[in-house]
C-alpha cells in the first residue's frame, strides 16, 4: 500500500469530522488513518449463535436474538423513567429496557419489524430483559459486512458521552477498509510466511478487527504479534552487530602481574562456577578488538563485586584505568571500603568522589586522574563532572544502571576517544522475557548462585496480633549478639502518615526494648545526611541493636552481624523491593530471617506477593512473578514504560512467540547482516520505515 494513504489525517474519513477527529486524538491518540487502522480490539463478544427467548438461561450471559417488537410504553419509577418494549419471537416474549435516550428510542423504533437484538439478559420480576440492547433490522444486518465476533475497542468515558460508541468505532473501521480497498503491503518475507504458515498482512489486519471464527482470530494475533516482536528484536540485534562492527574497543589481550596474583593471593573464598563463567564471557568480550557492552545480572550477594575487581585488575594490566559509578554515595562508600580491602597490600591506587568529597581534596584526585596514577575511581554522578578527565579509561562499570538517564551514561562514553568497555551490573534481577526486550543489544552474563557458606533467609509472614511473639524472637537474637532492621514503608503522597508509621513504631519498640539493655537508632528521609550517616556507623559497628528505618536502607548496608529483617506493612512494598530489603540480612555465616509483618485484611495480589516471598529466595523466580503481576512497564519504572508500548503483543503473555521471534531474527542477521539478500529486501523496507516513524527501542540500554 501506498505508505502516505496510511498517514491521512483522521479527519478525512468519511463519518469523523472535525469534532469527532478532536475526541479520537485527545482521548486515544487517533491522528491518522494508520492509528486508527491499529486500534486493535481489547477482548471479542461471540456473537457467532443466535439464541430463542425459549432458550434463555438465568446466567447474566449476553446473548443475540432475531425477533420484532410489538408494543413500547413509558413506566413511571421512584427516580425518573423507564422505556419498556415487549419484544418477541415465535418461543416466547421478554422486555427491552431504557433508563437514557427514551426520546431517540421511541422515535427511531419500527414495532412489528425484525430486529437483531444483542445485549446482556437479566432475569427480573418473573421475565428477562436486556437494559440498553445494542439493535439492527435484521435487513441492515444481512446487507452489512457480518461482524460475528464482535470486536470491543479500548475507549474512555469521555468518547462514550460523545456518542463515541465501540459500535461507532468498529463503523469507522469498516469504512476504513472500504477506502483502503485491501491495499496492504506484505511486511515479512516469503521465507517467513512460508516457514511459520503466517496469515497474509492484509487477511491478519481484517482478521484482527472482524473475525469470523476463533481460529481466524487466533491466526490474526500470533501473525501480528510475531511481526511486532520480530522487528523489535531485528533491531536490537541488529543494533548489536553494528556496534561490535563499527565500534572498536581496546584490547586487554594479556592477564597480568595483579590479575593472577590477587586470584592466586587475595581471593577471600573459592570463585563459584557461575563467577568463573561469567569472567571468562568479559574476557572474550575485552580481548576482541571491539567494545564490550555487557550487562551482569546477579542476585543480592551473589558476588558480583569480586568479578567487577578481577576486571578492573585485567584493565590495569594492560595499562588502562577503570571506574565504577553508583547511583547513591551510600553504595558508593561501600564500593569503596570494600574494593580498598579486597586490594590491600596491593600498589593500586583507588580513589571516591561524591558529592560530598570537599573542593580541597577534588584538585589531586583530578590530577592524579589526568596523569595516570590513580587507577580506579569509585563514585556516583560526580563522575561525570566535566572537570573530571581520565588518561586513559579503558573500563567503565555502571552498578544499578537503570537509575541513571541515558544522556548520564553517554557521558561516560566520551571520557576518550575510544568509549571504554562498559559493564553494567545490576541486583535487580530482570526476567528473561524482559532482558530480552530491554538489554537485547547487550550481551548478557548471569551469577546465579550464592557463595559457598551463604544459607538462604528464611521468611515468614506474621499478623500484627503475633507481634509480642516475634518481639520475643528478636530479643533472643539479640542475646545470641546479632542485630535487626525494622523498615517501615514510604510512600511520597502520605508523607506525614509515613513519619507518624514511623514514629509510631519506633515509640513502641522502645517501649519493649528499653534502655539501658537496648540500644536503637533511627534512619529516615528528614533528617540531615551527617545525622544518617551518625546513625548508620553506630549499627555498622555494632554500637546499636536495632535499626529502625524507612527504604533508605534498600540499596548498600552491608552489615554481615545483622540477621533479622522486619518488613512493617510488608503488604505496602512490591515484590522486587521486598527481595532487595530481604538481601540486607544473610550476608554473614549465621542462619538469618526476614518477617513480613502485615494486618489481617489483604488484596489477592498481596497475598501473591507475601506467599512468592516465602516460598523462594530466587531473585528470577521472584521477578517473575512480579513481571506477572505489574506488567513491563511498571516493572522497569516510569522512565522505561514508554519502551514497552506495544500495540499488540504482551511480553507476559507472548514468551513463546518472542522466543521464535528473537530466534528467526538471529538467524536472518547472522546469514545476512545488512539484509541485502533479495528474501529479505522486504525486511529491510519494512525496518527503514519502522526506525524512521516508531523508533522507540532506542537507547534502551
């Protein structure tokens, strides 16, 4: 088809109008005539059998019939009218109903005149009725093009009162296809046509909107699905093979003097088999002449930061300096105190810059960084500071990237003139449907198992009436010498009900862990950072016992002497947030417990979310579900949902059909990178146009 016709405006079509073309934009985002073309329908109504009035059943079901009305009267109510038609067939007779648009009705209606009548009966008063029934003579209805699964389009209350109706829209695109005149263009080769028995574009787009049967649509969705997720993927890859082609990397070809002796010296446990795999995939990527764009997935204490050191030391070999960037100081402290001690005894040079490092001591971190003695620098966003400048960075590691914006981490690139290999590490575990959609042009490594010695938490969910009970529990924890969070939750719109939560807790703990044999500190948003920071030494050091806290603590307390995690109001938190908070504790050699404290009245969802906590400490399994649950979207944040705004396929859902797309997408690029095979000119078409009009996989990573 002619690309163009598909960009007319809306309003051009016969049946929008100015006014209607206002409503279709504003509230659905309908501009053109390909908008509207791919407003596919939410869910279908069955309308393949037509039931008699002698058939029907007290279900609530909806239900179509062919008969005529025979008389219709006004019924006056306590509040208002009601319009009352007796409607019959030759099986029997049952009420058509109207509480709105009585005028309209009663104008319009032919009595003795067939009519399909389709709508959702109600069994009241001794007889059924249908309220509201969606009506067409029975002539229209057989000269009209047959909708037998009636498609349900998405919509807004607002169209509705516009007289905007689902049955409009579906009008609206039938008159589309009427002007269209079937001119599609086929968007995939014949290859895959052939290959994976895929419907035609034109049968799958008039299929989607006005199936005649079940297997017709379920034909029309995994055609168009698969073509979404195909070119996705093509471009990711694609995306992937350019950068590895055009973007050369500098080559660490030599494992040195510091690698080996801090794996033969300073190791401070045995490397597990997935830390080894996953080093030896980075140096595949660091000695290939092109740039390594990598992202490490590994769960809370997996030991991700033992393989960022061991690269960083393969980079000092060969001559080059490295960084690590963290999204808050708190992480990059850590970072910092634990690398210094992972590299004591070492000659390496290792700096922190934050925020908060003073001006007088930025100037020798500054040259030391420009004439190539310091060799690592760890920080947050104060990396990127113009005024910071490397000799020679050869390795950039992003820990928590997906807090960081894009144009942050492309500053990074243009420390140098060659962009430094990047390693971006994350705890989150991301699930594979989505790292595949998200990081598609990213290599992926994945650490999935725990350290020898690690025993995993044990969770429990406890009601706020067992408190005395779990109180008793912390107090012999304590008598053993370990120490306990309590986290409370914080919800930025409540603000002032979070603090009292807080307070209010805190008050009570006190009052059940008196002074002088218990010891408590308090962490939360309002107070000053040098307060905080106070507060967190005394239980880093074990001066307190007790933690009370809100979410600050979620990311970067490393306190391996901590065993007990409470999670007050447990039900408030999400799944990935429970796991992270659930990862401050076991992170010694002592048996530790995470209690999910929650009220007796839950949502389904809560309770989803509590059972998934106690039954797996698996960070993927747990991303699962929540990715279940919440969507792509809302799973990656709000900066990322946009990404995800497919038109028809659901990542959730579709796992199989994004699977053999990324599949075939692989296999097309690797025989054929720059689609220039006759088979596949039609791909390369169709890609062109899809980068030039709905670019929205870009910069994902």
């Amino acid at each position: 088809m002619n690309a163009n016709l598909l960009k007319t405006p809306i309003v051009y079509l016969k049946g929008v109008g100015p006014n209607r073309a206002a409503s279709l934009q504003s509230e659905l985002g309908i501009a053109t005539y390909e908008d509207l073309l791919y407003l596919f329908p939410n869910r279908y109504i069955d309308k393949t059998q037509f039931y008699k009035i002698a058939q029907l059943q007290r279900s609530g079901a909806d239900v179509q019939i062919i008969g005529k009305i025979i008389n219709i009267k006004t019924v006056e109510q306590k509040k208002g009218k009601r319009l009352v038609a007796t409607f019959i067939d030759e099986t029997g007779e049952m009420e058509l109903v109207w509480f709105r648009g009585q005028k309209w009705i009663r104008e319009n209606i032919k009595l003795n005149t067939l009519y399909v009548v389709f709508g959702r009966c109600n069994w009241f008063n001794g007889s059924f009725s249908i309220p509201h029934p969606e009506m067409e003579l029975l002539t229209d209805y057989e000269q009209g093009l047959q909708i037998v699964m009636q498609p349900i389009y998405p919509s807004t209350e607002k169209l509705g009162n516009k007289g905007i109706t689902n049955r409009v829209i579906s009008k609206l695109i039938q008159q589309l296809f009427l002007e269209l005149k079937d001119r599609f263009a086929e968007s995939l080769s014949p290859q895959l046509l052939h290959e994976l028995r895929l419907m035609p574009k034109k049968d799958a787009l008039f299929n989607i909107h006005f199936p005649k049967d079940q297997e017709l649509l379920a034909k029309a969705q995994f055609r168009l699905k698969f073509e979404e997720l195909f070119y996705m993927q093509l471009q990711l890859i694609s995306k992937k093979i350019q950068r590895k082609l055009k973007i050369k990397g500098y080559n660490f070809d030599k494992v040195g003097k510091l690698f080996n002796d801090f794996y033969a010296h300073h190791l401070p446990f045995e490397l597990t088999d997935a830390q080894k795999r996953v080093i030896k995939e980075i140096r595949a990527d660091v000695g290939s002449n092109a740039q390594m764009n990598r992202l490490l997935q590994g769960d809370v204490g997996s030991g991700k930061t033992i393989v960022a050191v061991m690269i960083m030391l393969l980079a000092i070999d060969n001559g080059f300096q490295a960084c690590l960037m963290a999204p808050t100081e708190i992480l990059a402290n850590q970072h910092y105190e634990g690398i210094k001690n992972l590299l004591d005894g070492s000659q390496i040079n290792c700096a922190l810059l934050t925020g908060s490092v003073k001006k007088s001591e930025r100037k020798p971190i500054h040259e030391a960084l420009e004439n190539g003695v310091l060799q690592i620098l760890i920080g947050t966003h104060a990396l990127l500071e113009d005024k910071v400048l490397f000799q020679n960075l050869g390795l950039a590691i992003v820990d928590e990237q997906h807090r960081f914006g894009v144009a942050q981490r492309a500053k990074l690139w243009h420390k140098n003139e060659i962009p430094p290999h990047i390693l971006v590490m994350t705890a989150t575990p991301i699930p594979r449907t989505l790292a595949m959609s998200l990081y598609g042009d990213l290599d992926i490594s994945v650490i999935d198992e725990l350290p020898p010695g690690r025993k995993p938490v044990k969770t429990v969910h406890r009601y706020d009436n067992n408190r005395l009970k779990v109180f008793q529990f912390l107090k012999e924890e304590i008598k053993k010498g370990r120490q306990i969070y309590v986290v409370y939750p914080l919800i930025q719109e409540s603000e002032a009900l979070d603090y009292k939560d807080l307070m209010d807790g805190y008050e009570s703990i006190v009052r059940d862990f008196p002074l002088p044999d218990y010891q408590i500190s308090i962490v939360h948003g309002k107070m000053k950072p040098a307060d905080k920071a106070y507060e967190m030494d005394r239980f880093v050091k074990g001066e307190t016992h007790i933690m009370v806290a809100t979410t600050v603590i979620e990311v970067g307390v490393n306190v391996p002497n901590a065993s007990v995690m409470i999670i007050e109001s447990a039900e408030r938190f999400g799944l990935s947030q429970l796991h992270q908070l659930r990862g401050r504790v076991g992170r010694g050699a002592d048996q530790s417990f995470c209690i999910l404290m929650t009220g007796h009245k839950l949502s389904s969802e809560a309770k989803t979310r509590l059972e998934t906590m106690v039954l797996t400490n698996d960070g993927f399994e747990i991303a699962e579900v929540d990715l279940r649950l919440r969507g792509p979207g809302d799973l990656m944040g709000t900066q990322q949902s946009g990404i995800l705004n497919l038109r028809i396929a659901d990542l959730v859902k579709d796992n199989d059909i994004l699977k053999t797309a990324r599949y075939y997408a692989l296999r097309i690029l690797k025989d054929d990178p720059g689609l220039e095979h006759i088979d596949n000119l039609v791909l390369r078409h169709t890609h062109t146009q899809l980068l030039k009009h709905r670019n929205i996989w870009n910069y994902i990573s």
